[in-house]
C-alpha cells in the first residue's frame, strides 16, 4: 500500500504518486461511474491505474481506488473541484 503524501504537515513535493479514494452514493452502476472519473483524469491530464471498488458495509456508498500521478500543486485544486461535479460524490481523500 502506498503512503499518502497528505499525511503530515509537510509541504507536498510534486510531482506526486498516490492511492486516490473517491467516495460516490452508492448506485450500482460501477463501470458508469469509473468512466465519470476517468474523464477527470483525462481533462486534467492525469495519468491513473489499477481501479478498484468496494460497497460500503450498509451498501449506502461506494468507494472507487484507484493510483494516479499529480504532477503539480494547481492540477491537484482543479482535481478535487472537479471531483465535487460528480453526481452522487461525498469525498475524496
């Protein structure tokens, strides 16, 4: 598991490499919601891999993983404001 460059008081150093976790209402529509997130990434010209999700124990929310590369401090602010139009988002950490 990689370490959140987020952990500490530090000042991030880009670019960066991090496990995104993207917290969605749960809908059951997976592939719909990776391909929502996956324009994001695109957008903003950042490269991810290796998706993964998980159901929340009461089945309420989603959680979609997934590793990406931040190469600077703007692309990151622009990252989660985007993040926020996603129909059904809650957070992002």
């Amino acid at each position: 598991m990689h370490k959140s460059p987020f952990d500490n008081n530090e000042k991030v150093k880009f670019p960066v490499n991090y496990d995104l976790k993207i917290i969605l209402i749960a809908n059951g529509l997976h592939k719909e919601n990776e391909a929502m997130i996956e324009q994001v990434f695109v957008k903003l010209g950042i490269t991810f891999l290796n998706w993964r999700h998980k159901d929340s124990t009461k089945g309420n929310y989603t959680s979609y993983t997934v590793h990406i590369r931040i190469i600077n401090e703007m692309v990151m602010k622009n990252l989660y404001a985007e993040l926020h139009t996603i129909p059904g988002f809650k957070m992002a950490i």
